[in-house]
C-alpha cells in the first residue's frame, strides 16, 4: 500500500488538476462548437427531446419531463442550468431563430424570471429540426453518454447556420464569447457565394452580410467597428434605441421608443430613465410610460412643453441604456480547440461541415439503395420463375431448409432469399411486379445521382447551394437591425440637463460662494447675507444658471464653476468654502475678482498685474476650464515670490483697444501706458515688468483707464481723492511713472485701492471697507476734483471706524 504513495508538489497539483477543469468547461459548457453553433447543454436538449419525439409537428410536452430525459440521460447536471439554457433557446427575443416553442411563462425582456419549468410546456421548432435532420444517416460521430448507456452526438448535423443566425454569449476560464446575431437570409447569400469564390475577402462578404441583426432591431453605428469584427473577430459598435419624437398638444412632445439594444433589460432602463426625471438631471421630462404590449414594445417619455426634445434624447443616450456599446469577441470550438474567428473562417468551417454531412448522408443514402436494388431484382427475379420457387419452398422441411434449396437451385443471394421467403403473398399480383419494376428504375437513377454527389465536387456544391436557398426561402425573414456608418457623437446641451433660471450669485473675499432663488433673496433682511462679520462680497448679481464663473483669487488661482453647480442655499446661509472641493489652497488665500460668462467660447483678453511688479494679457482660450476642474484650482499667473500676490484681474472683449493700463503704488507713484505694451502670454507664465518699483515698495493697484475718466482712490488715513486720469501723462511701461500724493514727513499718506469712474458717472456710490469689517459710503458726486500733487480730504475717522483696507464698486444686478 506504501508503494502507490506519490510525492508531488501542490502547485503541480493544482496546476494539472485546474488545467483539467479548465479544458472541461472551455470545451464542455461555456463555448459554442463552430459547426452547430451550440454549447453541449444545448445540443443535449434538442437531442433528447427529438430522440423522445417531441418536435414541432406533435403536441407540446411538460417541460420537466423533457429536463429529466437531459438529466438522466445525457447531462448530469443540475434540472435549474438544463431548464434555463432550454428557456433561452424559446425566448425570441434573445434568439433570432428559436430553437424551441413554449407554452407559458417563458421570462420577458424586462428580466422576469420563467415559469417552473412543472407549469410549461414545450417541443422543438420547426427550424431546430433543420440542425437534427440526417442524424439518423451516420451523419456525425456518436459517443457513448456518461453513465455508457446511450449514444449521444458530438455535433449535430446542422443544416442551418445556427452561430452566426442566433449567435452565442459565454464565459470560460480564460475565454469569454460574444457573437452577435445575423440574419439567416444574408448569412446564407455569403455562404452561396463564398462557396463559389473560396478566396472571397472580408468586404466581398459583407456585400452579403451587412452586420448583426438583433432579434430585439435598434441601430447599428460603426461600419468600421463591424469590418473590424468581421476581420480579427473581436470589435464594437455602437447599438442604440429606435426613436421618434412625435408632436403632442398645446406645443408638448413625447419620445417613443419602439426597439431597444440587445439585452437591455426594459424594466431597468424604464427605472432609469424615471429616475432622472425625479432627480431633475434633464430639464423637461413630465412622465416615462412603458406602454409595451402583444403588439411590441413601447417606451413613451413625455416632455414639457418647449422642452429641447433633440437635447434630452441625446442626454438619455449618453447616460442610459438607451445606447450601449456592443463588443464582438467571436469565439468558438474549431477543431476542438478555442478560437477567435474571423467571419470568414466561421462561414468556411460550416460549409466544410456541411460537405461532410451531405458526403456521410449521400454514401449512406446509396449503399441503403443498393442493398435495396438487390433486394427488388431477386423478387422480380423470382417472379419470373414463380412456380418454381413456389415448388422448391413448397418441398422444403422448413424456413431455413427453405431459404438454403432456393439459393442452391436459383442462384439468389442470402438477402434475396430472406427476402422471398418472408413474401406476403399477396405481393405476388402482376401489380407489384410493375411496382418493382419502377422501383428498380428509381433506385438505379438514385443510385447513379448518389454516385455522381460523391465523385463530383461540383455535384455535391449544387445540393448543398440547394439546401441553403430552400432553408432561406422557408425561415428567412427581413432584416430588423438597421445600420448607420458613423458613429454620431454625442455631445450634452448644458441647457438640457440645467433648469434656465436666473438666480442670485454671491462669491465672498474669504471664499465662500453660493447661490440662491430670487425669492429667497427677496424674502431676506436688508443686509442679511449669511457671511461672517469680518467678510464681505465680491460679487453679487443676478446671473442665469447657464452662465460660467471664473474666480481669481490673490495667489494667481483661477478657479471655474458652472453657476449651476454652485450650492443653492437660502440666501440666509453661509454656502460653501472654495476649499471644500478646491485642493491646494493656501490657508491666507482670498477672492480677488469674479467674472460671469455667458459661455466658454469668448475670445477676449484678461490683464493680470501682481504687486511685485509684473503684468501680463492670457486670452480667454488658455484659461478655459479642464477636466478636473471641480477639485484642482488651475494658474492663471505664476508668482515670482512667494510674498507676492495678485493686486487684480482686468478682462477685455475682443476689439477694444483705445485702452490703457494705470498702476498705482502705495507710495502713490503712478504709472499710465497703453495696453498694447503689455504682450500676451500663456497661462503659467509671470509676465514681463510692469512698472519701476523700489524696496519695500508694492503695487496696490491695476486699472482700465481712458483719458476722460477719474481717478478715485483711497489712503491708510481714511482721506479720499478724486482726479482727472488725464493729469497722469501716458508714458511706457516699466518706468517709473509720476507723484500723485503730497509727501508728508510725518503720517505720509499711503494708497489702499482705487477706482476709474466715467466721468458721466458721477452719481455713483463707492464703498470703503475698513479692518473691523465696517463699511463707509461715498456719494462721488460730494466730493470735488482735485490736483495731482493733493492728498484728498479726510472722510473716515481711523480711530472710530478702522483703518480702510478696500474700496469697492458692487456687480449689482439684482431685482
């Protein structure tokens, strides 16, 4: 007993016995034979139930009793994988050609599960039978079944392209398949014409073949997706809906969805679709209806009225089930081994099978009517000397004594002599002899066909040609599957899936931003505006949703936000920090400047300046919005060092030149050239000089200016100044510029901010901002021009209000 103990190392082990299983189910379960197109489960199925008779000429049958013959027999498994492969081949929307009709619950395309297979009845298609005829005709190799009491086949004759017409889906280890289905008509042309030109090339084939057609229709887009299949075997396309729109009353209009992609579960994509109706991600959709019945399918989506149907189809198309990708990975057993096939080599295969089938058939067919032939000339030769035979047989001790005197005294042969002595007699009439008289003139012609099929290939290829056209004639059906070219890109209407709505948008100087109904802004205190005391707006405007924002803030970030994507909160709350979705920034950051676009394609410049003494124009496309916009802030100036900042952010349409740059130092130089001067540069660049700065000196300010406007500004004392710009000579950049304060030995006076006013707008309102978070109004129209060497006069009390830190002109537009 010792001895028979082996050694063996576990990853040998495991390795052998996993190669086993693995060969077991890639060649025994998962994976379709190329030549019948169907996994041994199912050729089981349709073997036992033609094996019992059940076929589509005779009465339905309780389909356990059919599983139980599978199980018992042939495939010992368990009843629930034979009865579910045997509900799939019934269900016509999975199969182009089912191979199996049921009475009962049968599942659906919304995934509803069969009934037990004790409730419904079923038998083989008439078609099923095309893939079992000639199985009795030694047609294909018969093994013995697991238990060595059966025989059973290991392909079936398959006289349809059972592959290519119902295709096949399954996963083994290590192998997966993925074979679409095609229509019988079109396969069977490709198979007629390849069988005449055997070097046919892909493209001749798919004059024949245009592509899948799926039992379930829908569009195919991708012609090059399917050649590309079609060559190597594996590709996608793309597989979408059938879809009308269709007008309604009083302006509406509802989307109707008549055929949907293969295997997409309509109960599902019914779900979906509602869901987005309830989460309001499209604007528009009232109500989704599956109006689905025995007459076909129906998917009705309401809309409102005005709504963009055009808009909301594309984004269901995008975002559901209404459009899938298919991925062809054609595999299949050939020559007992897995391989992805070209289209060309699964049609070859089945025609190969097909000459063997029909050369096994025909050289049974002639040796049953040669044994036949013999048999009909000893009866009419046994007629022609009745009474003699009648006489030896007569004379004879018994049947065998019989059958052995006339084969001795006649010359019959055994066959022929068992044959006449197991004569009925009343065979004996002059009827039956003209019967087998044209019997043996049918058989000789029969025979002499039979012969000429086998020694003559061209013979043989007219049968079969034959065959083929008589199949498409008797199953072919139109194709239902339509196929577009190109695949259509699909790009998402922002105004599809946002509500067009004006709202109020606030974005803070610490970075809070949020936006809120008009009603919700109106029903608010004046003043209340949920921010901390020691914040103050940016902006505040009334903006649509549809509208894009661009915030700069001081550290030369920009960060962007759809206006519908902001936090919409009752205008009495905070809203949201930037750095609650922004990484990266820095903990002293704050917003500098806020613009509103209509949209993303502008073609206008932005003018940055930096207090270290840089400046630069980056046009609107270099600054347009990434992919991750949503967590990263993106450059919109490089700082030089690190105590830098941004001192602001300037935007100019396209076409407005007649524009100058004033920067102003807190020392109170200034410095006025044209904008031309200042070159235009990416995005992550510093710029070039701005303005001739000395240590311990900064710029505090950046300004559009023309030579009409006024100068207003503000110092560290609280005085404020009003001055014509045309006082400041226009120079170039990088100078110096010129004094605009009165120099002070003690207390000099410092710029904090400033403004250009149109000097038409005289009746606007500044505001000041002091360090204890107070504001101060001043009516500009109060406060009278003065000289350039002048120091304004005093209109805030430091001591009392603080020491102002802004002077700001609000983006109202608000209702």
């Amino acid at each position: 007993m010792a001895d028979n103990i082996q050694e063996l190392a576990l990853e040998d082990v495991m390795s052998d016995r996993f190669a086993r299983y693995s060969k077991y189910i890639i060649q025994e379960r998962a994976l379709p034979d190329i030549r019948d197109g169907l996994k041994p489960v199912q050729r089981r199925i349709l073997f036992a139930m033609n094996k019992d008779g059940n076929t589509y000429d005779k009465a339905y049958r309780k389909s356990a009793k059919s599983v139980g013959n599978v199980m018992g027999n042939f495939h010992p498994h368990g009843d629930s994988s034979i009865y579910e492969a045997m509900v799939r081949m019934s269900q016509n929307w999975k199969l182009r050609a089912p191979l199996i009709e049921m009475h009962g619950n049968n599942g659906s395309i919304d995934a509803d599960p069969a009934a037990a297979m004790r409730y419904t009845e079923a038998r083989l298609s008439k078609i099923a039978g095309e893939l079992l005829r000639d199985l009795d005709k030694d047609t294909v190799e018969m093994v013995l079944n697991f238990d060595d009491t059966e025989y059973e086949p290991t392909v079936l004759p398959a006289h349809f392209p059972n592959l290519l017409v119902n295709g096949a889906t399954g996963i083994s280890a290590g192998y997966a398949t993925d074979i679409p289905p095609h229509n019988l008509r079109e396969v069977v042309d490709a198979l007629i014409y390849l069988l005449s030109h055997p070097s046919a090339t892909t493209d001749a084939l798919m004059e024949f073949i245009k592509g899948p057609d799926f039992p379930t229709g829908g569009i195919i887009q991708g012609i090059d997706g399917i050649k590309r299949a079609y060559e190597t075997g594996k590709g996608k396309v793309i597989l979408r809906s059938k879809t009308a729109i269709k007008p309604l009353k009083a302006g509406k209009q509802q989307i109707e969805v008549s055929e949907i992609p293969y295997e997409v579960n309509k109960a599902q994509l019914v779900k979906k679709i509602d869901e987005i109706r309830l989460n309001k991600d499209v604007a528009g959709i009232v109500e989704v209806r599956d109006e689905s019945d025995r007459q076909g399918l129906a998917i009705v989506i309401e809309l409102a009225k005005d709504a963009n149907a055009d808009g909301i189809l594309t984004y269901l198309f995008k975002k559901t089930d209404l459009q899938i990708t298919y991925n062809f990975n054609m595999v299949a057993i050939h020559k007992q081994r897995p391989e992805r096939v070209s289209l060309k080599t699964a049609l070859s295969a089945y025609l190969e099978h097909q000459k063997e089938i029909i050369t096994k058939r025909t050289a049974f067919n002639l040796a049953k009517a040669q044994k036949r032939q013999h048999i009909v000339a000893g009866l009419i030769k046994m007629i022609s000397i009745l009474d003699a035979v009648v006489a030896a047989i007569r004379a004879s001790e018994n049947r065998k004594n019989a059958k052995q005197n006339i084969m001795d005294q006649f010359g019959f042969t055994d066959e022929q002599a068992e044959a006449i002595v197991t004569l009925q007699l009343y065979r004996l009439t002059n009827t039956d002899v003209t019967q087998l008289e044209a019997e043996a003139t049918q058989l000789a012609t029969a025979i002499a066909q039979y012969q000429l099929i086998l020694s003559d290939i061209k013979e043989l290829h007219k049968v079969l040609r034959k065959e083929l056209k008589t199949l498409a004639k008797e199953f072919g059906d139109d194709r239902r599957t339509e196929i577009q070219a190109q695949v259509e890109e699909l790009k998402i209407d922002t105004t599809v899936t946002v509500a067009d709505e004006n709202v109020v948008l606030l974005v803070s100087k610490a970075g809070y931003l949020k936006r809120s109904s008009l009603r919700s802004y109106n029903a608010s205190s004046e003043g209340e505006n949920g921010l901390r005391d020691d914040d103050v707006p940016v902006y505040l405007a009334k903006v649509n949703t549809l509208s894009h924002l661009f915030i700069f803030t001081n550290k030369g970030n920009l960060i962007y936000r759809p206006v519908h994507e902001v936090s919409d909160v009752k205008w009495k709350d905070t809203g949201e920090h930037l750095s609650q979705a922004i990484n990266g920034l820095d903990s002293e950051e704050e917003v500098l400047q806020v613009f509103v676009f209509n949209n993303l394609a502008e073609t206008g410049m932005f003018t940055l300046a930096t207090s270290d003494g840089y400046i630069k124009q980056t046009a609107f496309a270099d600054l347009t919005p990434g992919r991750n916009y949503r967590k990263r802030a993106s450059v919109a100036i490089k700082l030089k060092q690190p105590q830098a900042t941004v001192v602001n952010v300037l935007y100019l349409p396209l076409g407005m030149t007649d524009t100058s740059v004033l920067l102003l130092t807190q020392t109170g130089y200034a410095l006025r050239y044209d904008l031309a001067q200042v070159p235009v540069s990416g995005a992550r660049t510093s710029g070039v000089k701005a303005m001739d700065i000395r240590d311990k000196e900064s710029i505090v300010s950046c300004l559009f200016v023309k030579d009409t406007d006024h100068l207003a500004l503000i110092t560290q004392r609280g005085a404020f100044k009003q001055m014509l710009v045309s006082e400041i000579p226009l120079s170039s950049r990088a100078r110096r510029g010129v004094v605009i304060l009165r120099e002070l030995k003690a207390q000099p006076h410092e710029i904090i901010s400033a403004l250009g006013i149109d000097a038409t707008e005289q009746d606007k309102a500044l505001q000041v901002i002091t360090n204890r978070g107070l504001t101060h109004d001043i009516l500009v129209a109060e406060h009278p021009l003065s000289q350039r060497y002048s120091n304004g006069s005093f209109v805030i009390d430091t001591a009392s209000e603080g020491v102002p830190i802004a002077l700001n002109q609000y983006q109202i537009e608000l209702v």
